[in-house]
C-alpha cells in the first residue's frame, strides 16, 4: 500500500483558470496540489508517481491500463472534476481498488444560460449579425428569426441542468416538454411541463435541448432516424455530451432543412481538439470541418460549464471529496454498473 500523503493531489489537463480557482478553494482545505498542463494518459500516468490522489479532466483517458499505472504509482482515488464519467473504465477501478468521485451538480445555471444563449444566438442570427456590421453590413436580409414565446422545447434529461433549463425556457412563455426515464421534477411539473415519451418530444418540438449523462442506453440517441423524426426545420441543442449526437448523421439532416438550427457545445470526437488552439494548424476533423460551414450551426469549444461561480464550486467539491475520502467518509462516489 502506498505511503504517499493523502492529502495530495495532481491536476491534469489542468490550465490558469483550475490554477486559480483551485487555489482559491484550497485555502479552506490544506491540500498539496500539482498541477500539470499534459492530458492523462497512458504515457503521463507516470507523473502521478506517489500521488494517492489524481484528477482528471473530460477529455482525458481514464482506462484500464492507466488505471493499472495509476494503481502501481499509488493512487488510490480518481477525483474528477466534472459530473460525467463516462471516460473513466469503473470496473476496472473497482477491481484495483480505486475510488473514483465526482462532482454532480456545479452551477447548474452555467450550462443551462448557455444553452438558451446558443438558442437566442442561433434564432436570431446574432453571430451573423454581428460579424456583418463589422463589415459595415447594416441590411437586415437573412436575419428573420421567430418568437420563442408559444414555441415548445424539449428537454432530455430533467437533472437539475435540465430542470433549471427547462425553469428557464418557460419563463420565455415556453411549451416544456420533459423525457427522462426517472420520475418527474416536481418544480418543471409546477410550471406547466409535460413529461413524454422520447419519440413524441422530438416530434412536437420546435427547439430540442440534450442534459444527460452519456451511458450506453444515450449513445447515439440522437441518430439519423431521431433526427427524421424532429419537426422539419427544428433547432437542435446539445450541452450534455458530445457521443449523444451521431456526428454524421447532422450533415445530412442540415443540408436537406430537416434541421433548421444546431448548437453544439461538445463534440463526439472533441478529445485532443477542444481546450487546445489549433488556430495555425489545418483541422482534421471532416465533419466538424463540413458542420462549421454552416451558418445556422454555432458550435462552442465546451464552455457551457465555464463561469467564475462553476468553477470554484468545482474546486471546491472536488478538493472535498478528496478529504471526505481520505477521513473514510466518502462521497460524491461513482459506482460500477452492473454486469
């Protein structure tokens, strides 16, 4: 077993801003902290060498063979700083004996804003128009966009995301539509919310927003039969995670007006691209390539979470869980599935 102090803990793919906001938080809480730029992988798991404790970030690789690096270096706690874990192998974990924790809900309000800033950017054309008044383009053609007030949206997932999104679209005057396998919130019911089955919510839907956790009952939910399926010329949001949306499958509904808008702040294939800048570089990736040629797609590098508040709620939950965890009380944990 390792002798390393439990109160350590090194931040991979970390930037300023987990510099910062970290060391903020941490005056509450006494952790010895690392931070380091590289992604985790099987190559750098070497650097948490003696670190009982490791946190990754959303696009890092958290498998089983950097689990087994991991394990042999010591560490003996994953602490995520996100709410997904969908790129952390928990059997594997489980088997080594590795805790992993995470941080279930942040600012709930920071991906919620962004959503419906994406909805009110695309609806109204704001990136367009701002681009072409800078250019001295003050006509109004091609701009029409349409009243949200006695629209519906759909929300998949009523977490507490979604639910604070979903709060947030019916004070537009909003028709709410809910899909979740779980019971119904309580307060999206209070505000006049409709809980359907998935297939009526995508076909009744002017406005259709994802907030839920990548498993593999979601992969691909969104698929070239879901999207057939959607209201012709329906705007489609996506700020839960990127392997939601089959990729491929938008280009098609896009070029034929099947799909009027889309709005993505995550990316199926955003690994080793998104949080980098790659501006002097050519972009390898064809579809994300085709999708950015369209004017009615705006995509964000997944910056839904990204708000002072978020951030040091992140912090903090996440230097908390590492103590609660090394005083044997912990929580926040992810749990293997089934067999």
């Amino acid at each position: 077993m390792s002798s390393a102090h439990p109160h350590r803990l090194i931040l991979f793919s970390s930037r300023q801003y987990d510099a910062d906001t970290f060391c903020q938080a941490n005056e509450s809480f006494g952790v010895e902290l690392d931070f380091r730029e590289a992604h985790l992988d099987a190559q750098t798991a070497i650097l948490a060498q003696g670190f009982t404790a490791v946190c990754p970030f959303v696009n890092d690789l958290v498998d089983a063979a950097v689990l087994e690096k991991l394990h042999a270096g010591g560490t003996r706690l994953v602490a995520l700083r996100s709410a997904g874990f969908n790129h952390v192998d928990l059997h594997a974990a489980k088997r080594l004996g590795i805790a992993v924790t995470r941080v279930p809900a942040y600012s709930p309000h920071a991906v919620a804003e962004h959503a419906a800033g994406m909805i009110l950017t695309l609806n109204r054309r704001l990136h367009r128009a701002v681009a072409r008044t800078r250019e001295g383009d003050f006509s109004l053609n091609g701009l029409l966009g349409f009243d949200l007030y006695g629209k519906t949206v759909g929300v998949v997932g009523t977490g507490i995301i979604g639910r604070t999104f979903g709060k947030i679209m019916a004070g537009f005057g909003m028709q709410v539509l809910a899909y979740d396998p779980g019971p119904p919130a309580t307060d999206l019911l209070e505000r006049g919310a409709r809980y359907v089955a998935l297939d009526e919510l995508l076909a009744n839907s002017d406005v259709v927003s994802l907030h839920c956790p990548l498993l593999p009952a979601t992969y691909h939910m969104i698929d070239e039969r879901a999207l057939a399926s959607m209201k012709r010329g329906a705007m489609l949001i996506n700020t839960g995670r990127g392997g939601l949306v089959e990729s491929n499958a938008l280009i098609g509904a896009l070029k034929s007006g099947q799909l009027g808008h889309l709005g993505l702040d995550v990316y199926e294939e955003e690994g080793g691209l998104f949080f980098e800048d790659h501006s002097d570089h050519l972009l390898q990736d064809d579809v994300l390539a085709r999708l950015l040629t369209f004017p009615n797609v705006i995509i964000t590098a997944h910056q839904a979470f990204f708000t002072r508040e978020a951030l040091i709620e992140i912090a903090s939950t996440t230097l908390g869980n590492l103590i609660a965890w090394a005083n044997g009380t912990p929580r926040n944990l992810v749990d293997a599935p089934a067999a």
